[in-house]
C-alpha cells in the first residue's frame, strides 16, 4: 500500500458536530450582521506580502515570524493572509469604496499563521471580520460590541467578557511610549528575552506578555490610559457611556494593546475563561490612520474580528448547536424496478415542499436495512414503495416519529396527503 498522505500540521479537516456548529456560527453571525446593515465582502487568500509588512507592522510577532510566505512562479513574493484587515482596507482603496461613503462589511474565511498548533491555535484557523469604514464617531465603536454582545446572546453563549482599552492617538502614543521605555529599563535585568527584543521594536506589546514572571513589572508601569489626548480621552468616556446605556457590562484593562501596529482610540476583546489558555474569541478596535496607510485618502475605520474555532468549541462543550433534522420524509424503495418510481416521487415531494428534507434511499438493500437507515435519518415518516405498490400506483405513509397509522395512499393523491400531514 502506498504512503498515506497527512495533512499538513495545524491544518484541520473540520467535519461531523465540528462542522454543524461551524456553519450554524457562520449563519448566525450573517443574520446579525444583516439586521444591521452591513454587506458581505468576498476577498482574495492570497495578497503581495508587502501589504502585510505595511499595514500589520513590521516588527509585529505576526510579521517577524508567522506568515506563510513564499515566491510564486514569477519570483513575486507572496503571503498567505495571516488576517483580513489588511485586505479588505486594499480592496476598498482599489476598489475606490471610500470616497465619501459609508461601507459596513463583513466576511469570513481562513487565516494562516505560523504559530505553535495547541487547543484554541492552528495555522490555519477562520475568522469572521467586520470592517467599517468612513466613520469616527464614537457611536460606532459603540455598535460593533454592541452586536457582537446580541451574537453571544443569540447563540446562548453567557460568560463571556468584555474587556475595552483606549490605545488614544498616534501622538500621545509616541509620548506615552517614551515613558513606558524609561520605566522599563530600569528593570532591563528582569525582562524576559521577548521583552528585551521588544524594548526597542514594539515596547507596548510587552504590556500583553503572557509571562507570570513579568507581571510585577507591567502592573507597575504607567498606563497608556492615563496618557490620553483629551479627543481620545472623550472618544472613549463616550463608547462607556453608550456601553451603560444598553446594559453591557465592561471591565477596563489598561493592558489591553492588540498584536497588530494599526490600532488607535478603542481597542476591545472579548474573553472567556472556559478555554485555557487561548482565551479571546473576539478583538478588534479603531485604525484610523491604516487606509492612508496603504494608499487611499485618509479614511477612519474601525472593526473586529471573530476566531471562529475558539467559539466552535465554546459552543460545542456547551451543547448550544440545534440538533438539525437529517431527513423529513425517508424513502424506501424495494425489489426490481422500483428505483426509478422512487426517484420520481422523491422530486415531486421536493417540488411540491421547498422546506422539506428528502432523503431517498440509494444502493439497494431489505425493508428491514433500509428501515434501520430511515430511523437513523431522523425522517417523521416513510414512504415505502415495493414491487406490488408500484403496481398498484400507490405508495406506504409510515409514521416513524409520531402518532398514527400506516397509510396507503395514491401516487395522485401523495402531495395533498402530505400537505394534511405536514400540516396537522
Ligand atoms: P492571540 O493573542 O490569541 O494570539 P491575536 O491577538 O494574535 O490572538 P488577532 O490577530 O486579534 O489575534 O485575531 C483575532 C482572533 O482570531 C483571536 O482573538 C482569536 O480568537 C483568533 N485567532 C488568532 N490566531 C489564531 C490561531 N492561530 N488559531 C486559532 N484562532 C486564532
Ligand atoms: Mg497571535
């Protein structure tokens, strides 16, 4: 036998329950968004690296050692998206959508990280985004946790947590960081080696160090918080404001920075205890400054993104995916000849009811194997055709989950019969 071929580490096949409750996350997640207006966005898997190393910022985790990259056959240099920011702001730039208009977008798909695969992180994982483009005021920030809040609430996800943070302007930033910079080299002989590293590239990211041993420092240092532009500081009272309004609870983490450069003003996640150590199921926040950034005029824009494997687990540890219903009608069908009958009645009951799942039995088999399999179907009933119903143009209505006798009924009279069914 030939070697068997794995998929490639990190990269899951996501099938059975998984998937069920993967597309009924998907699902939900589009009507909510739909009830609000925002519009779906298809974008490319792949985009020039340089889009990357621009907008997510080159000394990011993710730039300096996550992505996918790679020379195609014209020696361009390439990169799986490691998020869907970057490409969404390129498409709307190219694409000429922000020119004095508004634009609420969502979409989803895979991402591709290098990242060391544990529960809760792959390399190749989903998101599902929402992007929007053309607003600054505070109001919107204010709707995008807003809805994810009612998503929670729809698919029977409590505990969860929402933690909110002002990163402020790109100008109290270069101050604040200054500051954060003194403070933290007076302990340049405890920070860790990633800390180190960081101190020069990226120091706030050192405030979001997973290391416990770290945790005396960062607690003790000043907070971005305290640091605002007083534009920001009002931005930020306002989405509060608008928090409380609509009763959704909240808790300010000064340590709240994302592992993306774009950021600025809110930045928000929301977080769950009940997945270890891979805890943020939802981040996102303001860039105003990103669509310049790559090319178009200067545009706000604030958004979010979902892991969409993080609350697939959530959602199936907690038994939250309604159970969906194989088959309504299962049809049997045996002895010689009796396929083709049975395949024409199938279409006519799939004619006749939209909604309506019809399962038809393929590839043979007793009353009794082909019965097993309609039971397991889940179907409410059975349509059973032998060889002496198709002589008699008549089928079998068998009840298989409700009250009632089996009934014979004519093939001219199957739909309206049916009908009385479904009805009663
Ligand atoms: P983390 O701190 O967990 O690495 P991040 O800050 O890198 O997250 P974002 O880039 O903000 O994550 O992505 C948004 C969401 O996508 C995360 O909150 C998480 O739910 C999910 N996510 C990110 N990376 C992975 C991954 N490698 N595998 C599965 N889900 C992921
Ligand atoms: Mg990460």
């Amino acid at each position: 036998m030939a070697n068997q071929i794995t998929s490639i580490r990190g990269m899951n096949d996501i099938y059975g329950d998984d998937a069920v409750a993967f597309d009924y996350l998907i699902g939900t997640a589009e009507k909510t968004l739909q009830r609000y207006g925002y519009n779906s966005i298809r974008l490319p898997i792949v985009e020039k690296t340089e889009l990357f190393a621009r907008s997510i910022g080159e000394v990011t985790d993710i730039v300096e050692k996550e992505m996918y990259t790679f020379a195609d056959r014209n020696d361009e240099s390439l990169t799986l998206r490691p998020e869907g920011t970057a490409g969404c702001v390129r498409a709307i730039v190219q694409n000429g959508l922000s020119h004095n208009q508004i634009q609420k977008l969502y979409y989803t798909g895979p991402m591709f990280r290098y990242e060391r695969p544990q529960k809760g992180r792959y390399r190749q994982f989903h998101q599902f985004g929402v992007e929007v483009f053309g607003l600054a005021t505070p109001d919107i920030d204010a709707e995008l946790i807003v809805l994810t809040a009612r998503l929670w609430e729809q698919l029977g996800l409590d505990n969860l947590e929402l933690q909110i943070n002002s990163l402020g302007s790109q100008e109290a930033r270069v101050a604040y960081r200054e500051k954060l910079v003194e403070y933290l080299s007076q302990y340049k002989d405890k920070l860790d080696e990633d800390s180190l590293r960081r101190l020069d590239s990226n120091p706030l990211r050192i405030l979001d160090t997973k290391n416990p041993e770290m945790k005396d420092i960062v607690d003790g240092a000043p907070k971005l918080i305290d640091h605002l532009d007083v534009e920001s500081q009002e931005h930020f009272d306002i989405v509060k404001s608008h928090l409380d309004d609509i009763g959704i609870p909240f808790v300010i983490n000064p340590n709240l920075v994302r592992g993306l450069d774009y950021y600025n003003r809110t930045v928000f996640e929301w977080v769950t205890t009940e997945l270890g150590a891979q805890g943020t199921v939802c981040a996102g926040g303001r860039y105003d400054g990103l669509v310049e950034q790559i090319g178009g005029k200067a545009t706000p824009a604030v958004g979010f993104a979902m892991g969409i494997e993080r609350l697939v687990t959530l959602l199936t540890d907690k038994n939250k995916v309604p159970s969906i219903a194989k088959a309504d009608l299962y049809i049997v069908t045996v002895g010689d000849n009796v396929s083709r009958p049975g395949l024409v009645i199938s279409e006519m009951v799939r004619d006749a009811f939209p909604n309506v799942n019809v399962q038809m039995n393929c590839g043979g088999g007793s009353f009794k194997s082909q019965f097993k399999k309609a039971d397991k179907s889940g179907a409410k009933y059975a349509i059973v055709m032998g060889e002496q119903e198709i002589e008699e143009k008549v089928v079998a209505v068998k009840p298989l989950r409700v009250e009632g006798e089996q009934q014979t009924v004519e093939w001219e009279a199957l739909i309206n019969h049916l009908e009385t069914l479904f009805n009663s």
